[in-house]
C-alpha cells in the first residue's frame, strides 16, 4: 500500500495544490496576482499533457505519459542520458547475451523495494513482462517483436532465482535492440502482490492501474486529474532518493500563460513555450533554459483511403507544399531543426537529407499529372497547442496556392488520437517519439506494416496511413536482424531515401526540447526521449 501521509500533512499538500489551481485559472483570465514563490521542497512544472489515457505502464504510449513512466518506474536497464548509445543498470546489476544471440541473463540489484515495502524480485520482473503480453495493449508490440506471445511468453521471461532472470528472444537480434526495448515504459517493473491484491474478474490489476501506481521509482503517483493535475511524492522506499519532496504537474496548453506564470513565480518549470515567448525570456536574470535534441519527430500523414492520396504523385506535390523554411525561422525557433527524415539525428543511421521546399509550381505540375489539375478537398486532424496549429493553419494556406482546400478539425490529443489510431481521418498532424533508443523504433512503425487489413493485430504508423508496403517490410525486417553496426546503418539510410520518396508522411521537424526554469531549479535533466526527462534529479537552492 502507498504511504499515506498524517492528516495535517494531508491538509497542506490538499492546500498547495488547490491554490495552485486558483492561481493558473486566474492568470488564465488575466487577473493580476501578486507574485507567488512555489514551495521550497516542492517542483511545480506547467505542461500541456492532454494526450495521457492511463497511467498503466502496459498501455501508456503517449509522450506525456512518458514522462510520468520515467520519474516513477524502474525497468531492468535505462539509457545513459550523457551519451544515449550506452546502457546503464536500473535494477539490473548485471546481464550478458549466450552465445546462441538468443539469451539474455540479468542479475538483480538485493535489497529494492516498491513503493509499497514489497521486495522488488525477479518473478516481479517476469511477470511485468508476462503481463505487457497478456493485456497486449497498444506498446505491447515493442516486446513481442522479440518473439514472445501469450502461449510462450512464460516459458521465454522467467525468473530463475530470488535475483536472477533469463529472456529467450526468438532470432538473434542486434543486442542493441533488445537491451533498448528493456528500456520502453512497457518494460516497466510493476509490484505483482500489490496488483494481484487489486485484480478484478482476472485483469492482471489493469481497472486499477489506469488511475494508480504500483512501481519502485523515485516518485510515486499521488494524483492524475486529466487535463488538469498530476501529483508526483517522493518514494521513501526507492533506491534513489529525490531531493524533492513532491513533483507537481499543471496542464497549461496556452504558451503565453506558462510565461507569465514563470515570470510571476507561480511555477518553477515552463514546458511548452513559443519561439516568441523563449525571446522575450532571454534578457530575464530570473530564468534559464535547458535544451537538448530530442528523439522526437513532428510530422503531416496522408490517409491513402483518401482516392488523392493514393497516388503517389499526389503524395509527393503535398510534400512541395510546406513552406519549411519560413516554419524553421518562426514557428520552430529554438524548438526543433527542419527534419525530412523518419529517423531523428542521434539514432544509428538517421540521414540528414532534405530534399524538399516550397515550390508550388512543382507540385501543381505533379497534381496535374495525378489527374487533379485543379486540386482537391482533404480535411486535417489537429491537436490544438502549438506549434502543431500553427504548422497546419500555413499548410492550409500553402496548400489552397495549389487548390488543394484543406479543413482543419481541432481537437485535444484524446480525441484526435482516438481518431487516427482508427485510420478514419484523411489528413493528421502529429508527433513521434522514439520508445527506445534503437532506429527499429522509428523504422517499426514508418516502414513497416505486416498487415494492412482493417483487423491487422499491429498497427503501426504506415498502417494508420493505409500504405502497403511488404518489400519496404521486408528490409526493416532485415535490418533489426544485423549485428554489425555499419552495416545496419547502412540499411536504414536506404529506407530512409525510399521512404522520403514515396511516403505518405511530410516529415517537418526534430523537435529540440526546451524547458524555461526559475534560477533557484537545479540539477533538471532533458534527456532524448520523453521518458528521461529526470526530475527526480531536481533540488531547489
């Protein structure tokens, strides 16, 4: 069970956070408040996070959530946030690969606890893993590519000791892919007596995961309220101890509202800001940034259900309509590099080519050869923050130079998701962020689509998308197969250079990320993907 603070404790923090909630709604209304100071043990950042549904590691899959996973989830091994290409143990001491290239042996750090005082064992680690599988929600994928499924997956993840555990992987695998997949928030660690002890009707605990916790990292969740608040207190119980006392999340989606509330004191951290709002922050002696590329890819997609997009001369006009320079000077400033590339720079591998801009003649003239000479009718699905609307309102405006209407529906990232994740769009605005730190991540989902049936079992990106694509299957296949780096960098230049070809994706930016903070923060870390993103490393001077 999660501690449970004394009452007058209770009180404070009940206290702490409604005031918090008093505060932002009246900035958001442009009443003037007198400067605030957030708590000294407490990090209050302002985030737009929308797009979480659960908060159970086994089916989060969205960036937000991410973020949460990281700061209060242990796995067995976690990326080295100063150099990404090596591993570092989490609760893993130690591990090496047989010699068949098939089996992965780990030895657990004694002595761990979860949240609740449970020992962290290894039948703990097998069966988090068993129970990605079983529920076989929408991350379930980045294991089971490693061959486990529901018949085989206890025989292949088991534990063999107190503190021992062995995988069997299907086919020899480059051992970077599958020590990075232990690293994906599915790979989380969960307390298997605790969710056993909350199980209903034989769901593995999954009714109450949705809304609770049940790991070992240096956070626990105290509180998700969506669109609203996420409570992080510190685990007394984990092996890293946070120099915090509590983490609060705000939703804020407005970036002019983040400013102001860091300006004012009212927040410590201001995580979506603008390229206008970043400028007028840079003479403030009370702010700094951090910054560091991200995994993270913004992208426009075409649904090929749409009889235009099926062609792909179509598909390649669209490309000629974004006008990414002027995108890269204004609306991404200091928050990503113009990126035509389904992988991002830093994976093995990425290409840096760029082979598109504006040219509306070219892309009439493509249209025309399509059989469209005079346009066509497409709407886009948008989640509205920025600078994701802003991308889309100049896209439509690009785009209708060459008669092509777009319509934009916004949305928030529920339901814009819910959508896309259906393939029932025509046109969707979005982000991808790298699960592990491995270019079959990307690769898995952009250029690889087993099955385009409507009751395909994976449904990646390109099935979303409704692109058929077995041959371009067939080499991503191959390439998470190759044990030899330059080789396998190799392979994935060349499906990138396809890819930028004849996808139905217009690759936009790299997203670098950004994060405004009050001079007395320390010790925050952006690290490549969502998930180490570290504020369990934060104290306050």
């Amino acid at each position: 069970m999660r501690k449970i603070l004394p009452p007058t404790q209770y009180t404070i923090s009940r206290r702490a956070v409604h005031g918090l909630l008093a505060s932002s709604l009246a900035l958001a209304c442009g009443f003037q408040l007198a400067q605030a100071a957030t708590p000294k043990d407490t990090l209050v950042q302002a985030l737009a996070f929308d797009d979480i549904i659960t908060m159970d590691p086994a089916e989060s899959f969205e960036i937000s959530a991410g973020e949460i996973m990281g700061n209060t989830y242990d796995r067995l091994v976690r990326l080295n946030v100063a150099n990404p290409s090596e591993l570092v143990g989490d609760i893993a001491k130690s591990w090496k690969v047989g010699e068949d290239g098939k089996t992965y042996s780990f030895e657990l750090k004694p002595g761990l606890k979860f949240a609740s005082g449970n020992p962290v064992t290894a039948d703990d680690v097998a069966w988090s893993l068993q129970r990605a599988i079983l529920l076989n929600k929408t991350p379930a994928f980045i294991l089971a590519q490693l061959g486990w499924n529901k018949d085989n997956v206890a025989q292949r993840v088991r534990a063999t000791g107190p503190l021992s555990l062995v995988l069997e992987t299907e086919k020899s695998f480059a051992p970077t892919l599958v020590l990075n997949c232990l690293t994906a928030n599915v790979a989380s660690v969960l307390d298997k007596k605790l969710l056993l002890s909350k199980e209903a009707n034989g769901d593995m605990g999954y009714a109450w995961l949705k809304t609770n916790y049940a790991g070992s990292g240096p956070y626990k969740l105290r509180e998700w309220r969506a669109n609203e608040i996420i409570a992080l207190e510190r685990n007394a119980n984990s092996a890293t101890k946070a120099p915090l006392a509590r983490v609060i999340y705000r939703h804020v989606k407005e970036a002019s509202t983040q400013r102001l509330m860091l300006e004012k004191g009212d927040i410590d951290v201001a995580r979506n800001l603008a390229p206008q709002d970043l400028n007028a922050l840079a003479t403030n002696k009370d702010v700094k940034t951090a910054t560091t590329p991200k995994g993270t890819v913004f992208y426009i997609s075409m649904n090929l259900k749409h009889p235009a997009f099926a062609k792909p001369e179509v598909r390649e006009a669209m490309k000629y309509l974004l006008d990414y320079e002027g995108i890269g000077a204004t609306m991404v400033q200091h928050i990503g590099r113009i990126h035509q590339n389904f992988l991002p720079v830093g994976l093995l591998g990425a290409a840096t080519d760029k082979p598109y801009k504006l040219d509306v003649d070219k892309a009439k003239s493509l249209l025309a050869k399509a059989g469209y000479p005079n346009g066509f009718k497409a709407s886009i699905d948008m989640r509205t923050v920025q600078p994701v609307q802003g991308i889309a309102e100049n896209f439509q405006q690009t785009a209708k130079r060459a008669g092509v209407e777009i319509e934009i529906i916004p949305g928030d990232g529920k339901q814009t998701l819910t959508k896309y994740r259906a393939r029932s769009h025509d046109m969707y605005i979005g982000t991808w962020g790298s699960d592990y730190w491995d270019p079959h991540t990307n690769a898995d989902t952009f250029v690889r689509n087993p099955d385009n049936s409507d009751e395909a079992k994976a449904k990646p990106l390109a099935w979303r998308n409704s692109w058929d694509i077995p041959e371009l299957t067939k080499k991503a296949d191959a390439a998470m197969l190759e044990r030899d780096g330059k080789k396998r960098a190799a392979m994935y230049q060349e499906l990138q250079s396809e890819f930028r070809k004849t996808s139905p994706f217009i690759m936009v930016y790299q997203q670098t990320d950004v994060a405004a903070y009050r001079s007395h923060v320390q010790s925050l870390v952006l690290g490549p993907t969502s998930d180490t993103n570290y504020v369990f490393t934060v104290s306050k001077k």
